[in-house]
C-alpha cells in the first residue's frame, strides 16, 4: 500500500461562510517512519481549498478522524474532492467527492 485512503468525509457549514470536514483515513501501516501526514479538499479543477497536517503517525488508532474548519469554498463549486497524503509517496490513494451544501 502506497497511500492511506479517505474512507468518509461530511462538511458542515458554518455562520461566517467557511465550511468544517470531518474525514475519517485508514493507513494501517502507519509507524513513526511513514505514516499518514495529512489530506487536502480540491476544488474540480484541482484547487487547493484546504489542507489538514498530521505530525505524527496513528499506528494505535486506524481508522482515524480529524477536522479541519474554517474552508473558503467558492460558491460556484458544486463538489469537492478528499485527498490523502502519505509521508513518503505524497498524494495519492482512495478519495472521497462531497457535495458541498
């Protein structure tokens, strides 16, 4: 396995206009010397809108959840797309596309 995988994200919007995800990744191969690092949301084109870093590995923990809030997502953007990232082989893996409410 190359790449953790994104098994599930929602998004919840908030009041100032931003939006919070909530993405549950699965790397069970996770030790301190490669691990899951982070995940990032792409607009269709591929923009970046947001990106989660992870500092260390979750080896006692699989599958896991962060949360990132405060995602500007503009309002011609249907979807967006859940990357994982890997701390040796970079992007990569399973994705999830949510639509954006």
């Amino acid at each position: 396995m190359r790449f953790p995988d994104v098994l599930s994200a929602t998004i919840t919007p908030e009041s100032d206009g931003t939006y919070t995800l909530n993405v549950t990744m699965s790397s069970p191969y996770d030790t301190p010397e490669r691990y899951a690092d982070g995940w990032r949301v792409l607009a269709p084109d591929g923009t970046v809108l947001g990106e989660k870093i992870l500092t260390h590995d979750h080896a006692s923990e699989q599958p896991f959840t962060r949360t990132l809030s405060g995602v500007s997502i503009p309002a011609d953007v249907a979807a967006i797309t859940v990357e994982g990232r890997d701390s040796s082989n970079g992007y990569g893996g399973q994705t999830v596309d949510i639509q954006v409410p």
